[in-house]
C-alpha cells in the first residue's frame, strides 16, 4: 500500500516533465544532383511529432515534396521525394545536447534522383528566446550513406546542418514551428575509368503547426 501511494504522489512530477506535440507542416525543397546543372525545387506536405522527458528528446517527421525542374537547368523530368527523419537527442550540459538518429530519402519514379539512407550524428544548441519562444541551432555528419544508383562517400563527406524554432501559443497548447535543414553530401562513384564526384544537395524547409501535449 505504501509503494502505491509513493507513485501516486510521485505521479505529477513524472508528467510534468515529460512534454509532446504533434501536427502537420507545410514542406519547401531545393534539390540538386551532380551539380547545380540538375536542379529542381517544390513543396509539398507532412506530418510531424516530438516527446520529452527529462534529459532525453525523440523527433521524428514524413514529408512528401514533388519537386520539379528549375526553369533553364538540365533537368527534364519531376519527381516525389519522401523523406522520414529521427531524431534523438540527449541533455549534456545546459543548452548542448548530443543528437544521434537517420535519415531515408525514397524517390519516385526511381532514378529519377538518389533515393538514399544514413546514419546521422551530432550536436545540438538550443536557446530560449523569450517566453515560449525557443531556437535550436544543430551540425552533424551523415554516416554509412546508401544510394539507389551505387556510390560512396568518405567518413568526412556528408554534412547536415539546421534551423528550428519554435513558438508558444494559448498557453502552449499550440505550437507554431519552423525548420530549415541543409544536406551536402559528397557522393562518388566509379565508372570504371576512376572516381567521379556526382555530389547531392539538398535545402529543406517546414513550417508547423502542433497540438502539445
């Protein structure tokens, strides 16, 4: 009887350190393949959720942009890509976090671009702005890169890095967000004539709204 009365008093404090949202986001992409000479851009949709509890954070997100050819590059035909990011993050010290999770990017129709998948890795920044106004600055690497049309990528050459923001609204039952991330990946393949560069750049940006809970 002790031991349920002793987690029944304990009960609040667990729940009101432990947050979450979820909601939809309007999605906004630049995509670049080779060089700047395969270029498209487009927009598109998803969905979006976050937990916390304590120390530890989970992220996750699906977006699904039809992007078309920008107006003079080489590129010829549209595509969907649907990107589903997570991401893990840990409380180091103050506003630091280690952030640790994947990306997998699947494109239709294939090879029209590089569907692809990696390991992500880094380090977070987050701020406080001002009351329910938060910012996050966060740089990483991409590890053990796969690509649909083959190649490879040094342990040195994949790159993220980020934007966010977040705002409060009615007393923080609403949520309004904003995400900007930036991927180079330098990419390599062989044809058998030695190795070529064909490296893959992508800019995405998402606006959100959230129900917190």
């Amino acid at each position: 009887m002790k031991a349920v009365l002793a987690l029944v008093a304990c009960l609040p404090t667990v729940l009101a350190a432990q947050h979450g949202s979820a909601g939809v986001q309007v999605a906004f992409g630049d995509y670049r393949e080779v060089s700047s000479d395969l270029h498209y851009r487009g927009s598109g949709g998803g969905v979006a959720g976050s937990f916390t509890f304590r120390k530890l954070g989970i992220e996750a997100s699906v977006a699904g942009i039809t992007y078309d050819p920008v107006k003079g590059s080489s590129a010829t035909v549209s595509f969907k890509a649907t990107q589903l990011d997570v991401r893990v993050r840990y409380e180091i010290s103050g506003p630091v976090s280690a952030e640790v999770g994947f990306v997998n990017r699947k494109i239709k129709p294939e090879f029209e671009a590089q569907s692809m998948g990696a390991v992500r890795a880094g380090v977070r920044l987050s701020y406080p702005l001002g009351p329910g106004v938060q910012m996050g600055l966060r740089g990483g690497m991409l590890f053990g890169s796969k690509f649909s049309g083959g190649g490879t990528v040094s342990g040195v050459g994949a790159l993220e890095l980020g934007l966010n923001m977040a705002v409060d609204a009615l007393r923080g039952r609403l949520r309004l967000t904003g995400d900007y991330d930036f991927q180079r990946i330098a990419r390599t393949t062989n044809g058998g004539g030695g190795d070529v560069a064909v490296p893959i750049q992508q800019a995405l940006g998402r606006l959100g709204l959230a129900v917190a809970f």
